[in-house]
C-alpha cells in the first residue's frame, strides 16, 4: 500500500508546491524577474548535489546536448521571466492555468509536425481550450487592460515552456532529470539576472519585513520541492493521472489568490477555468508526438 500511495502524495504535493509559487513571487520585494533570478540560482548547488548523488552526468556532455542544454536554459529563463511578470499583473488562478498552456501547445505543433488535423478527444480539447480561454482573457479585460495583459504575459510563458520541452527532448534521456535541471538553472540564472537589470528592477531582497524568506521559500517551493517530486512521481502515472493531478494548481492559485489577496471568482470565472483545466488533462493524454508535458511553474 505503501508503496502506491508515495508516489501519489507526490505527485499532488508537488503540483500544490508549484502553485504555490506565484503567491511568493508577489511577496518578494525584489522585482518579478528578479525572483525568478533567486529561484533558480538559490537551487542551483543542491540540484547539482541531487544529480551528483543520482549519478546523473554534469560533465562530459556531446556537443549538441551542451547546446540544446544552453538553447533550453534561455528558453526556461525567459518563460521564468514572462510568467512572473504575467503574475503580477493578474489573478493567481489565471496566472497558474495559463501558465501550464504548454500541454495544448505541444499538442498543436504536434499537429504541424504531423502534419494531420486532430481527432478523437483532440477536437474537444481543442474546444475547450479555445473556449475557456476566451472567457477567461474576456473577463480580464473586464476587469482591467492590465489583468488582460497579464494574461498574454502568462500564455506567452506558455508558448516558451512548450519550446523548452522540445528542444530539451533528447537531452532529457541522456542527461537525466536532476542534471537537465541543473544545466537548465545554470544556463538561465545569468538571462533572468541580466533582464532584471535591464527592467529596472530591485534584485538584492531585504528592502522590507519580508526580506529573503520569500525569494528562499519560492526556490524551495518551486525548484527544489515542486520539480523535485514530480521527477519522482511521473514515471509513476499515466499522461491521463498526470493531467487530472494538474487540475490541484488552478485550484490552489484561487484559493491563495483569495485569501491573500482578496481575488474574488465569479461562477463565469470557474466555469473558464474548469473548461481550459479539463482542456489541459485531454491534452495530457492527446499527444500525437508522444511527448508527455510537464507541470510548469
């Protein structure tokens, strides 16, 4: 029993670790691209400890791994980068459902590489997904031009998620999952550091009472607790339980988004983000590359 029932606390404690991290985005009191910076560089030596204790290479790479690596690092950088901006400019739920877009678009461009039009359960996906986005930007921009760009800001980081896992395909199985991370953080520290300056932005926390707490506690959260049990738990589960466990991190991003920040849903707002939620679970087991999707965040 043990032995079954691991693997899926893991599974949903690690998305609940993951939506919880927009929530310490808006508590730094460094910029938004800023805590992407710390979040990667603060995991950074304990991911390469877990690779090193896994037996997972950090040296040694092909030449076209490194450079898949380094293309892939700056891809999740700029992701980083684009979400937490997305963040905070809209609500908590719709930041974490867009953000995890990734699956629909991996399902789209396997569509262009195919080169064939969907089928079966890919036709609703694909409804839904139009659908709930739809209502969900619709209701944005109700609210303010801002939510709704943040919106975009957040699909965006979707849209550079998705390339992420392609281009980072093969190198994933060559490299395993603890090393990819650790190459991955390393080569994208530096891209988030350099565009928090560019921006303008605070980087050094500790300007108020918060101080560095939640720029450690979204490392731990996100890099190290989030991403760190789903590389354990996703060999575990099919695409179709792997996209149903997703289905906890819009539900947390509302909840937080409630209760630390006053962000009220209407029954419209639910019924948006159920509909592009479920689109995500369809799309989960509708791969037609055969490229599973991870969690982002």
């Amino acid at each position: 029993m043990n032995s079954r029932l691991l693997p899926l606390a893991a599974l949903i404690l690690g998305n609940v670790a993951l939506a919880l991290g927009p929530w310490f985005v808006r508590l730094a009191d460094t910029g938004p691209i800023s805590a992407g910076f710390w979040r990667v560089a603060l995991a950074l030596p304990f991911l390469a400890l877990l690779a090193i204790a896994n037996r997972q290479p950090l040296r040694g790479m092909p030449r076209g791994v490194l450079l898949a690596v380094v293309v892939g690092g700056v891809l999740f950088a700029l992701d980083l980068a684009s979400w937490h901006v997305g963040i905070e400019m809209t609500r908590l739920a719709n930041a974490t459902v867009f953000g995890n877009s990734g699956s629909l678009i991996l399902m789209v461009w396997g569509f262009i590489a195919w080169r064939r039009l969907p089928r079966g359960r890919e036709w609703p996906a694909m409804g839904a997904a139009l659908a709930g986005a739809a209502v969900l930007l619709g209701r944005s921009l109700d609210i303010s031009p801002v939510s709704f760009a943040g919106d975009l800001w957040c699909l965006l980081a979707g849209l550079l998620y998705a390339g992420y896992l392609l281009i980072l395909q093969d190198a994933r199985r060559e490299l395993g999952g603890w090393a990819l991370l650790t190459w991955s953080c390393a080569a994208g520290a530096p891209v988030l550091l350099a565009l928090a300056l560019l921006a303008g932005e605070p980087v050094w926390p500790g300007a108020s009472a918060a101080g560095w707490a939640p720029v450690v506690g979204l490392a731990i959260s996100s890099q190290l607790i989030g991403q760190g049990l789903l590389v354990y738990a996703l060999r575990h589960f099919s695409p179709l339980t792997i996209g149903i466990a997703l289905l906890t991190q819009p539900a947390v991003g509302a909840l937080a988004g409630w209760l630390a920040f006053a962000e009220r849903l209407t029954l419209l707002d639910l019924f948006g983000i159920a509909l592009l939620a479920g689109a995500l679970v369809l799309a989960r087991t509708s791969q037609p590359a055969g490229r599973p999707a991870r969690p982002n965040g």
